[in-house]
C-alpha cells in the first residue's frame, strides 16, 4: 500500500486530510440518509450505465443485469436475515424455510385459486411470520441460543423440505411452476407481478431492498434496536435490567421472516419454476447468510456490499475460468479471506484503513486503535 | 440390520460433531463436506481396483490430516472471537469443498456395485457387505471409547470440553488438542462416508442429509454426550428404516425432524441430557 511509506510523506499527509473530512462528514446527522439516498440513486441508475461504454470497455462487459437482479435479491434476503441475527444476535441458519414458503405461497394461490401474486406475497409473509413464531416460540422459551439455536433453526428448514418434497398437492419434489398471467386475470405489468423483461423486474427488486433496508434503518435507530444489540452483547445482562428478551427476540424473528417471504416472493416470480430443493435447500440457507457475513454482520450497509462484492468477483471470476460450481467457490474463498483477514466484514474496511493513515500521518485516534490486526503490521 | 447399520454410521458423524462442539464450541457446517470426501475417497480406491474396503482406513487418515490442516491454519486464529466467526469458517469451507467435489465427480449420483453376496445369520440374510461394515464401525466405536477414556490425550480432550480454562491451567496444551479434536471429528465423519457407500448410492449433496440428522442425533443423545449420541444414532437409524417401510416416499425425514421438534418441547436437554458424565 502507498500510504506507508512514511510520515514526511506528502501523500500521506493529503490522505490524511481527506480521510479526516470524510469522518467529519461521516459524523454529521445527515451522513446516513443521504448515504443511503445516494447508494439507492445510484443502484437504480445502474442498469442504464451498463450501455456506456468508454473506450471499448463498458461495466455490461463485467455485469449482466441478471447478475444485478440476483445481487440485490440476495442483498434483500440477508438484510432481512440480518434484523435478528446481526443486530439480536441469534444466528440463523434456517431462513430458507422463511424464503420457501414465501416462494411458495403466491405461486400455489395464484395457481389454485387466481389470488393476485401481490396479495400472495403478503400471504406468504404471515404464513413465514406464523412459522417463525412456531420456531422462536419453542426455541426462545426454552432459552436455546448460539449453537442450538443454529442447529434448531437448520431442522426447522430441512423439516419444511422434506414436507414439500412428499406432499404432492404442491408438485412434490419437482415443485410449481409459474401461472401465466391470465391464470389470475391480468396481463403481464406490475399489477401481474410479471414482465416480458428483465429491467422491470430490476426496479421491483430494488424496492423491496429499499423498503428492507429502509426498515433496517429504522429498527437501528429506535429503542426496539437499542434492546436487540443489548440482547446480542449479554442477554442475561439484558434480562436482568428488565428488556423482555424473549418477547424482543420473537419479534426481531418475525420481522426477519416476514421480508425473507418478499425474496422468495420475488424468486418465484421471476423465475419460471420452483422447486423444493431450490428454495428450501441448505444451499439457500448459505446464500441468505453469505453477503451478510461478508459485508458486515450487523450493519446496515454490509448486505448490500457482500452481494454486490460477492456477484462481481463471481462474474469477474467467470470470465477467466467458467464453469458452474465457480459461484460456490467463490463465495466459500471470499467468506474465509473475510472471516480471516477482517472479521467486521468489508464495511469495516474503511475504518481501518483511516487508522492506517492516522498512523502514517502521526496522528492518534484511539477509537481506531482498537483493531487486533494492526499489531502485525508494526 | 440396516437399521442398526445406518444407525451406526448416524452415530460415528454425530460423535464427530458432538466431540467437536464440546471442545471447540462451533457447529461445525462442514462436517457434511468431510462425509461427502470419505464417499470418494472409496469410490477412488475403487476406481484403481483396490477393495473398497481399504478406502475406509484411507478416507480416516486423509480427513484426519485435513481435519487438522483446516483447524490450525483457519480455526485456531478464532479461538478467542465470537462463536459465529467458527461457524462462518465451516460454512466457508463446506461449500468449498462441495463444489469441488461437484466439480471434480460430477452431481450424478453414483453405486460401488459391491456384490459380495449374503450370509445366513440366525435365520435371516444378511448382506456381506453391510455385515462388514457393520463390524467395521462397531471396532470405530470401540477404538474411539478406548481413546477418549483411557490414554492420555482422551483424557486431556474430555477434560478440555469440561472447561478449557481449567484444563489450560493443568498443563494441558489446548491448542494441541484442539487440533487433534478436529482431526479425530473430521476423520470419524470421512470413516461414516466411507461407510454409507456400502448402504446406498452417493452424490456430492448426500452429506448434507447426514449432517442434518446427525444433529437430530446429537440433540437426542444430549449435546456431549458419547452413549448419549450411540444410542441417538441407534433411534434414528431405526426411525429410518422403519419410517421409511411404513411410510410412502421419504416422509420417514419429515418423521425424524418431527420426534427432533418433539424433543425440544418435552425433553430439551436430550434423553441422556444432564444424567450423562462426560
């Protein structure tokens, strides 16, 4: 890196000015919305800029716009996953059984009884909302955490796929496949929840995560939010000054499951068939935790940053070797580098690089000075 | 007899597991994986027209040496962060090497087409193969108590998962044995894979379902406890066959799932929870 090489250097010293009125700027009180506001304007500007080309190269030669549907579907999913395993800390691996049964839900209504996917969508959320009380009620009460939570969460999501995989009335193992339109009187358009093309899709993705993270935002700011971290650094602590832990739990919980339902949702309408090993599967599971545990696990940036980091190296990846266990590969090395390298995930990246050029420059700041890995580098 | 077989391979993977979370408090996700490799070290011994059987003490020792490689260059740096760190790394690695394997082999499922033919045993037939394997996990069984009770090392891994801090104070050197613990879980689960190729035939995914149930399993016998997960492999593997004869299609899954949720309300603690020394 550039900026070590020493304090009578003057780049170090310009990088030093910079990082020091970006913090200032980080810390005012408007720093987050127009953060966020800047971050969402951007991504919705996105698909057009995949056209551009200067010089030759444009981003459409890294990014398709199925790549980008899929990241912010995924950025949708762990922030939602995020709610009650990042910010209460109660780790879980079992949210694909939120997402299947939001995949299924408007598909099989739609179906059967021509229910609009829209009304589905929010069905789908209170059967999972339902579920995931089922599951926080037997867990919470019995004050399962950390590694029985994980492995009760995991069984609950298996438990649902091997129903769905013998229960014929719902395809059995090859699943549903999607209605056309008509099947519930509309033609295709929003109103439908289905689209001739890709772009459309795109947008409705990208409100569902703005309204995620929209929520998320909220939730970290409000009292409910204050609660929750305290659950997740010391429950008993938390128990003990009088937060009702298991009535917070249940509902950072159910607000997890009721928008991990939307990403399914949106699954099963964009794609043309599901199936129960697809949307139930223990790979789900992963998916749903993975751009969580790379962006930052607690944050409300990190999801969104893990997904898009996670779906360009892929696509980067894919273009210098293709071949289709890549995606997997890719996420497993990305994760363990992270877990490894810089445990906060990579939104706590720029916190460490300003620490770094605190030190160049000769300034201290102990707030940053907390971070074990800088020891190394002395 | 399949019953008893399968519940002998549900219960060396969840011995693994439960060694390894009482030691290293983690869930280690990429149990599934190291089963999935002891599968194909024994469809590769087979491959080079060796009997399969030999690729049961390989798949052991190759796990171990993994198993150990994979706890001291990316579990040991965690030791001291929060427990979902650990439980990212086996996720990491899981996948890893599933695709890989997916990669290497292929998604198809594959069969050893091991006919050794059968033998009359009390009146009933009973498939070479499986008895083989059978007495096979029975001396595992048997090996691993002799361990873990009476040489040194067991002890020392048992005082461990009692209380680390304890067992760092007597001398014990707990990074050492960490290492060893995750060796002996990850080559218990290759021995199981190893095994399962004797009863059914294999893909890349099927781990995952033994992962799944040997956590139904460690949760049955009570989490650390070794008779406790024997006896909770026995169960399940007989839920199994049972399940699956009584039962259309492969609800008997549904089933065990069931008796796992059933447990948590009545009996959270596990059958053996609490009343077990170990």
């Amino acid at each position: 890196m550039s900026d070590r090489e020493g304090p009578s250097n003057r780049v170090g010293r310009l990088l030093g000015a910079v990082v020091a009125s970006l913090r200032t700027a980080g810390e005012r009180w408007y720093a987050t919305p127009v953060l966020t506001v800047g971050a969402f304007a951007l991504l919705a500007v996105l698909p057009q800029a995949l056209d551009v080309r200067v010089f030759g190269v444009g981003l459409g030669s890294i990014l398709s716009l199925q790549a980008l549907i899929l990241a912010l579907l995924w950025a949708t999913a762990a922030q939602s996953w995020n709610l009650v395993s990042g910010f209460a800390g109660q780790f879980s691996l079992g949210h694909a059984a939120f997402f299947g049964l939001g995949a299924y839900t408007p598909l099989v209504l739609a179906r059967e009884f021509g229910v609009s996917p829209w009304l589905g969508m929010l069905a789908g959320s209170a059967v999972a909302v339902a579920y995931a009380c089922c599951l926080g009620g037997l867990t919470f009460r019995y004050d399962i955490r950390g590694s029985y939570f994980v492995l009760v969460t995991l069984a609950f999501a298996e438990l649902l796929l091997y129903l769905f995989v013998n229960v014929d009335a719902v395809g059995g193992a090859s699943g549903v496949v999607k209605p056309l339109p008509d099947a519930y009187g509309t033609a295709f358009g929003l109103v439908a929840f289905q689209f001739r093309e890709r772009l459309p899709y795109y947008y409705v993705v990208l409100a569902f995560l703005a309204v995620v993270t929209l929520v998320a935002l909220l939730v970290q700011r409000s009292q409910t939010g204050l609660y929750l971290r305290a659950i997740r650094d010391d429950e008993d602590a938390a128990r003990a000054v009088g937060i009702p832990t298991v009535r917070y739990k249940l509902f950072a919980l159910a607000l997890s499951a009721f928008f991990t339902a939307w990403a399914g949702a949106f699954w099963a309408m964009y794609f043309p068939s599901i199936r129960p090993r697809v949307v139930f599967g223990v790979l789900v599971n992963i998916d749903i935790v993975l751009p969580a545990a790379i962006g930052g696990i607690g944050t409300v940036a990190g999801p969104i940053v893990g997904a898009f980091t996670l779906e360009i190296v892929s696509e980067l990846g894919r273009q210098a070797v293709d071949f289709p266990e890549l995606q997997d590969i890719v996420g497993g090395v990305v994760l363990l580098l992270v877990v490894l390298k810089s445990p906060g995930g990579l939104v706590s990246l720029p916190g460490k690089v300003a620490a770094l050029v605190d030190r160049v420059t000769g300034e201290t700041r102990s707030v940053w000075d907390r971070d074990p890995s800088r020891t190394e580098d002395d | 007899m399949l019953g008893v077989l399968l519940g002998a391979i549900y219960a060396i993977v969840s011995v693994g597991l439960t060694i390894i979370f009482g030691v290293m408090d983690v869930v280690n996700i990429a149990h599934s994986a190291f089963v999935a490799l002891g599968m194909y070290t024994v469809w590769m011994v087979a491959q080079r027209g060796l009997s399969p059987f030999l690729g049961v003490p390989v798949a052991g020792v190759l796990l171990f040496v993994l198993g150990v490689a994979i706890q001291r260059s990316a579990i040991a740096p965690l030791v001291e962060e929060r427990q979902s760190s650990r439980l990212l790394v086996t996720i990491a690695f899981s996948i890893v090497i599933v695709a890989a394997i997916e990669a290497t082999f292929g998604p198809t499922p594959r069969n050893l087409d091991l006919d050794l033919g059968s033998i009359e045993l009390g009146g009933v037939y009973v498939i070479r193969s499986q008895l083989y394997a059978l007495v096979v996990a029975a001396v595992t069984f048997a090996a691993v108590w002799v361990f873990l009770h009476r040489t040194h090392t067991g002890r020392a891994i048992r005082g461990t998962a009692d209380n680390r801090t304890s067992a760092a104070y007597a001398g014990i050197d707990v990074e050492r044995i960490d290492a060893i613990t995750f060796g002996l879980g990850a080559g218990l689960a290759g021995l199981a894979g190893a095994l399962v190729t004797f009863v059914q035939p294999f893909d890349p995914y099927l781990g995952n379902t033994y992962l799944t149930i040997a956590f139904v399993v460690v949760v049955l016998g009570g989490l650390g406890s070794i008779p406790g997960t024997v006896v909770g492999g026995l169960v399940v593997g007989l839920l199994h066959v049972f399940g699956s004869y009584f039962l259309p299609g492969t609800y008997y899954k549904v089933l065990i799932l069931v008796v796992f949720v059933a447990l948590l309300v009545f009996r959270p603690t596990g059958l053996f929870g609490g009343s077990v020394d170990e």
